[in-house]
C-alpha cells in the first residue's frame, strides 16, 4: 500500500507532465491541441487541488491542532495557481503566444517551488503525523483523484 509522499509525488509527475506537453504545443503555436491538453491539466490539477484540500488537510489539521501551519501557507499557493489557471485559459482563447508564454512560465516557477515544499516537507510530514491513518487516508486520496 502506498504511503501520503509516494502517492501525491507520482501525482505531481502526473500533472507535470501534462503540463511540459501544454508548454511544447504553445512554443509550436498549436493552439487547438495545446488547448486541449491544457484542459486536461487543469481537470488534473483542480482534481489533486481538491483531494489535498478536502481530505489530505484537514486530516493532518485535526492531527496536529493546527490550520496555520504548512496547510495554510500551502492553501494560499493553491489559490494563487488557480487564478493563474483561469488566466492561461483566457490567453489560449485569445491567442497571444507572448501573454500565455508568460503565464505559463509564472505557473510553473510556483508549482515547481510548491511541489517541492510538498514532496520534502508536508508529505513526510503528514506520512509521520497521520501514522496509522496514512494509508487509509492515501486510498481515498487516490479514489479522490483518478
């Protein structure tokens, strides 16, 4: 059975993936299939978003007693990703390579910089904290995402 980190780390690899194919079909200015994979990403990253939020937080939350610890701070990067998210499907519809490029290129710094908090901090963390829990807690992630 797989552990909180193994589980949300190959998700990430997942959405990273998806995400360095949406960049190769903008550089090409392929914007239908681009677009289209760019739905997929989203429909990936809103589902892991949601799993973490939903589940994986307030689990760890109620074990540790606390909402303003790495949750919070991770919340935050999660709406920022979002908005960002929002913008890169108005760019795509519009079709301003310079504008998505950049966007593109915002989104990826934060979620290279939050999936390594993730993957080295949080995970490990909740892995420990949750205990005997985790792998229970990695199951319905996993149901959650897929």
């Amino acid at each position: 059975m797989e552990n909180i980190a193994q589980l949300m780390s190959e998700e990430h690899k997942r959405c990273d993936d998806l995400f360095t194919e949406v960049e190769s079909d903008v550089v090409d200015k392929n914007w239908e299939e681009g677009s289209s994979k760019y739905k997929r990403f989203m429909t990936s990253m809103v589902a892991h978003l949601a799993s973490e939020e939903e589940i994986l937080f307030p689990e760890f939350e109620k074990k540790t007693g606390s909402s303003h610890g790495p949750t919070s701070v991770m919340k935050m990067e999660h709406e920022q990703m979002r908005e960002l998210m929002t913008q890169i499907q108005t760019a795509f519809a519009e079709k301003t390579y310079d504008k998505l490029a950049g966007i593109l290129e915002t989104l990826m710094m934060l979620l290279q910089q939050h999936n390594m908090k993730e993957e080295h901090m949080l995970y490990p963390m909740a892995d420990e904290v949750l205990g005997e829990n985790g792998p229970e807690i990695a199951e319905r992630l996993k149901s959650s995402i897929k």
